[in-house]
C-alpha cells in the first residue's frame, strides 16, 4: 500500500494494482447508492450488497491504470462468476486504502539501527 490509496493484491490472473482516487470514489458513490464509508461500513459487518463488492473492484483497476474494458473483463471472470465472499477481502482492502491510505514507512529506520556509529 501506499499513501496515494494505490495498493497491489493477488487479484484474477495475477497481482494487480488498484487505486481509487476522488473520481473513482465518486463513481463508486453513484454505483452503489451510497458514500464511500458507508460502502466500506457495509463490506467489513457484512451487510454489503453485490455491488459494493463489484463496483469497489471495478473502479479500483480503472483508477490503477486499467482500461475501463480491461477492469470489466477482469471482474466478469473472477467476481460475477464466482462465490462473491471470494472477492470480498479484496474489495475492503481496495476501499480501506482508498480511503485511508496506509501508515507512513519507517524509512531507513531500521537500516540505521543496523549500522555501528564510526568514530
């Protein structure tokens, strides 16, 4: 993950990359019927619609760099023709970090810690 909500996860054929942004957010929005929290509210307690779990993903690989025809095909083969619960930690992940983003790396911390001062 990272802070500009882009996040990859083993997705269909492979890992792919998802972002949603404010565009994608707002498209999701009008997809489902709902703000984005709601969206995610409904996806963690279970009471989520098909949509909010299809939309979330569709949208996600639009705003990661798929094309529009691309993110469809994905989601037809491996969402709508399968179990939805399979896809469902997916979609949260996709909207938490859309959302939320990701908690800020401890750059080179751990790598200094390693390191003896030299004197």
């Amino acid at each position: 993950m990272s802070r500009n909500a882009t996040v990859e996860l083993d997705f269909g054929p492979g890992l792919q990359r998802f972002r949603l942004a404010w565009g994608q957010l707002s498209s999701l929005q009008e997809a489902c019927d709902a703000g984005p929290y709601v969206i995610l509210e409904r996806l963690m307690n279970g009471t989520w619609r098909m949509n909010d779990i299809r939309e979330t993903i569709r949208y996600g690989l639009i705003g990661g760099g798929m094309t529009p025809s691309e993110a469809l095909k994905l989601v037809r083969e491996y969402v709508e023709d399968r179990p939805p619960v399979e896809s469902l930690m997916v979609a949260q992940a996709v909207l938490s970090a859309g959302l939320v983003g990701a908690p800020e790396e401890a750059v080179g911390e751990q790598d200094a810690a390693n390191q003896a001062e030299s004197s």
